[in-house]
C-alpha cells in the first residue's frame, strides 16, 4: 500500500483485488498437489481421466494477478533479463 495513493480509490481496489486472487489462488493450490493434478472421472459406464479443473483455474488466476501487478506497476523484469543487460553483450556477438 506504500507504493499507491490511498486516497485513490481505483488503485486501492486494485490492490484489494490483487489480495482476493492471492487468496483464492493459494487456496486452490492447497487442493491441487501431485496426487490430484489428474482427476478419475466416473460417468455411468465410462470412466476416464481429466486434468483437475482447479489447474487451469489456477492458470487463469495468475494471468489475472500478472496483469493486475503490471497496471499497478509493480511488474519486475523476467528473470536473466538484468543479468544480460550486465553481461556486457553487444549485438555484434551474435554475428
């Protein structure tokens, strides 16, 4: 909250929608574990495999807080994107 304006209130609501999809993501992630990324589906007669929906909820939910965080920006470079601005490469190694 030290990084917004709290007299704002869409970016506090950002925030506070931030935090409820942490919350919901977390909670799915205590579901999903290695045993139940697939799910055993009985439908009559059939039976068959499917990957667990709580998965691709998960999915989605990131998508939501990544998106969320960079209009916040708050969004932090990929990983090894620094360290190759420090490696000192130019573009004429590539040739």
């Amino acid at each position: 909250m030290e990084q917004i304006d709290v007299s704002n209130p869409v970016q506090v609501e950002k925030v506070e929608r931030y935090c409820t999809l942490a919350n919901v993501y977390y909670s799915l992630e205590k579901k999903v574990n290695s045993k139940n990324i697939l799910t055993e589906i009985k439908n009559g007669s059939q039976k068959y495999i499917k990957t667990n929906p709580a998965v691709s909820e998960m999915a989605k939910i990131n998508a939501q807080m990544i998106n969320l965080s960079k209009d916040m920006g708050l969004s932090a470079p990929p990983p090894g994107v620094k360290a190759l601005a420090e490696a000192g490469y130019k573009e004429s190694d590539l040739i």
